[in-house]
C-alpha cells in the first residue's frame, strides 16, 4: 500500500477513536477492518495504536503550542491530523518531520477547514524544532 493511502487510513482510524472515546482500539480497528474493510498495513497499524498508547503525551506536546486556542474549539479532524502527525514527528524518526508537517497538510486541506491547515502547520512545525533538539 502507499504510504500516501495507509496515512489517510491512519488518519480515519485515529479520527474515529477521537470521536468514540466509549470505544477501545481494538473495537475502533475491528469494526474497521472487519466490518468496513479498511485496508491496514503495518504502519497504519503502528501509528493508530502508537498514537491511541500515547494520547497523553501526544496532546500534552499539542496544548503547549495551541496559541489561544482551546482544545475545545478545535475541530475533531484537526485533533486527529495533529495527533497523527504528532506521533510521526515524535515516534518515527525514519519519517522526515517535513515529510509528517506536509501530509498534514494535505490531509487538512481534503478533510477541515479551509483555514486549519495554517493552525496544523504552526503546531507541527513547533512540535518538530522541540523534538528535534
């Protein structure tokens, strides 16, 4: 599979499990797998549950660089994309983080606002000069 394709599978997985808090992992990928057939591999496997282990310090890392912004107010799409690319920035160092920041992007652009791409970039940008020291 694409790398392309698996992150946007990522992507609706981590979305899920931001919108379903009632529901574990494991239900949110069976559900996905087996009832929805969504094609996984093992970097979507990796990455959903690397990021879903890791929820708390991933959106620790986030809220610090929020900028007036409260987490309430962002879009659940966002918070997914974030955590996603959050969690390529700070577990995958085989992944360049202008590689994790522009994926984002591209995700924003197709699935948010038209304006939360600049608000995913400047996070992830600052994730990426802290977690590159």
């Amino acid at each position: 599979m694409q790398r392309k394709i698996a992150r946007e599978n990522a992507f609706m997985l981590i979305f899920e499990s931001v919108c379903k808090r009632d529901e574990t992992a494991e239900e949110i990928f069976d559900k996905a797998t087996n009832v929805r057939g969504l094609e996984v591999d093992d970097y979507v496997r990796e990455v959903f549950f690397g990021s879903y282990e890791n929820a708390t310090r991933i959106e620790e890392a986030m809220e610090k660089h929020f900028k007036g912004w409260k987490k309430e107010r962002i879009s659940p799409v966002s918070m997914a994309i974030l955590r996603l690319g959050c969690y390529e920035i700070m577990f995958l160092s085989d992944i360049p983080a202008k590689v994790s920041i522009n994926e984002a992007i591209e995700l924003s652009k197709k699935y948010d606002d038209e304006k939360s791409y600049s608000f995913v970039n400047g996070v992830l940008n600052a994730i990426a000069v802290e977690y590159s020291k």
